[in-house]
C-alpha cells in the first residue's frame, strides 16, 4: 500500500511478472499505475506491504541497487543527458554492466583500458541494434523528441535489465514512432528481457502485450489476454469506454 496523506494511491495491488512476458498496466488517469512503477522501482517508499524481487525482500532497498540488480525503469518524459552524444549516452548507462574502479580509471591501469573499451564495444552494439548509428554524434538535447524518447529507452537496455518498467514509452510519439516502438520492444523481448509497460496507447498495448493488468482508484480490477480485458464489462466501463487512444 501507498497512502498521501488520507489517500491510498495503491490499495492492496499484488502481481508477479513471468518470465520474458510482455506485461501492461492500464487504467484512467489518477489510477496508480505510476505510483505502482515508482513502488517497484525504489523511488517511492511503500507505506504497508513488501517486494520481492528474485525470492528476496527488497521493499528497503535503495533504487540505484535495484537497477543494478536487473530491475530497470524507464521514465516517461526521457531522462538522458542532454549534453553528452547518443554514444557518450551509451557509454554511460553501461556503467552498470561495466562498473569503475576509481582509482585504477585515475591510474590509467590496463584494466581500466579494458572496461573503458568494454563500454564503447557494449554502446556500439545498443547502436548497431536500435539503429541509432546515424545519430552517434548528435548530443542528446538536440534530438527531436521522437529521438530523444527512443534513446531513453535505449539507456534501460544499456543497464542490461532482466525486468523492465516502461513508463508510457508511446506518450507524445507520432503513429510512425509508435510503429518503431513494437519494433524496439519485439528486439528487447527477443534479447530474453521482461517488459513491464504503463500505457494509455491501447493499439499499442493490444498488439504488443501477452498479459494486460488494469487498475482503478488504487486498486486491481483485472487481470487477463488483451481479449479478456476487451471483453470485460468492468474494464469497459472503468477505462476502454472513456476514449482511450486507438
């Protein structure tokens, strides 16, 4: 559960991801879909309840140790450093897989040498993948938003996730975008990666998904096929009835 002030934003909501599942939480707008994202992934504290994650308890551990032990999220507004290139973007996020020695990287050690050329091989590979190589160069806050969004993405992979929580990766794309996103999630998926996904793009969450979840005022009201959630009369009255985007 998590409570603001009187409120309970998430009332006693509890699932578990299967292995290589494309998954989607829906619901309406003030739902907790977010707020459950923010619980799983450390950036939020959970006022009652646990987490577990791979048979452990995590519910006290910090964000930065949970995306280091593979349970990654993106965001929907893409966070990448506007400053630095797609590659040195890239380079960066691999860090996670790649960790630093400090003193050997200040050294200038052989081992340094190593991660350091480990990464540049790690991002070179994510650009090769995402066909983002046309693009290497380019500083990140000079990307069309289109583009930007997409290397935000690209960064969760970088971490190397075996879960990843995608927070509304399709908000703001144009339909060719959107395309490009079911193309980027059928690679992730295939590289062996759980794909966790808060949407509101129902095209998008019904041809993608194996399995939608859908909230409603904190809570859990279904569970089931993209074909049971069409079809369920308490989801078409909560949310699919209320013009969600096609």
């Amino acid at each position: 559960m998590k409570r603001f002030g009187g409120v309970a934003a998430v009332d006693g909501v509890g699932f578990g991801l299967r292995a290589g599942e494309v998954a989607a939480l829906i619901g309406p707008n003030g739902a907790g879909k977010t707020t459950v994202f923010n619980l799983l992934s450390g950036f939020l504290a959970v006022t009652s309840g646990s987490i577990t994650w791979r048979g452990r308890d995590i519910t006290s551990v910090k964000a930065t140790a949970r995306a280091r032990s593979g349970l990654v999220r993106t965001f929907q507004q893409p966070r990448v450093f506007a400053a630095l290139t797609v590659r040195q973007n890239l380079v960066t996020a691999t860090h996670a897989v790649v960790p630093s020695r400090v003193l050997a990287d200040l050294l200038g050690l052989p081992a340094a040498r190593r991660r350091a050329r480990d990464r540049r091989g790690l991002a070179d590979e994510l650009l090769e993948r995402f066909d983002l190589g046309t693009h290497a160069e380019a500083k990140a806050g000079d990307l069309p938003y289109g583009l930007r969004k997409r290397l935000g993405l690209v960064l969760g992979v970088a971490a190397s996730p075996t879960v990843l929580l995608m927070d509304e990766p399709a908000a703001g794309l144009n339909d060719a975008e959107v395309e490009l996103l079911k193309q980027d999630l059928a690679t992730i998926r295939g590289s062996g990666v759980t794909i966790c996904i808060v949407e509101h793009h129902m095209g998008l969450i019904m041809s993608v998904s194996d399995r939608v979840m859908v909230m409603e005022s904190g809570r859990m009201i279904a569970d089931g096929t993209p074909a049971e959630i069409a079809n369920d009369e308490r989801v078409v009255a909560a949310y699919l009835g209320q013009g969600a985007t096609a």
